[in-house]
C-alpha cells in the first residue's frame, strides 16, 4: 500500500489521501509550515476541517515518518548545534 508522507509530501501528494481535496491539502500545509511536523494523528486532527475521526481514518494511508531535522547554527557564534 502506497502511502502518503504528510511531512514532507507536496500539495499533490496529500490531495492524494482519500477524503482530502484541495482545499483541505492546503490547510495541512499551511498548518505544517507554522506549526511543525505531524507524529501522530492527533496533530494531523489539529488542523481546521480535519478532526480527530478524519486523522484516524487516514492514519493507515500515511507515513508520519518525520524528515531529518537540519543543524541549527548558533547566532553568536555561528557554530553548528543539534
């Protein structure tokens, strides 16, 4: 079963789970962009227009796999910091 990376998948791609559609996809962007990545799907069910019946039912057609976070660098400094 092919499943959708809701961390890091592309407007498309999210469309692309059963129930979403365009307006809904663009919701869990925006909602990524501010807030972070999902790990559950109680923070999937954060999202205007989701809840947490939709994040259930959509949880097997998602990897929640989390994208490898990069090195911040230090303001002062400028030395790279995990």
């Amino acid at each position: 079963m092919f499943k959708v990376k809701i961390n890091s998948g592309s407007l498309q791609q999210i469309i692309e789970l059963y129930g979403v559609g365009p307006m809904l996809a663009k919701r869990i962007l925006e909602y990524r962009e501010i807030n972070g990545y999902f790990r559950t799907p109680e923070d999937l069910a954060k999202v205007q227009g989701v809840g947490l019946e939709l994040a259930l039912a959509l949880s097997p057609q998602i990897d929640w796999q989390v994208p490898e976070e990069l090195p911040k660098r230090n303001n002062s400094f400028g030395k790279i910091t995990f």
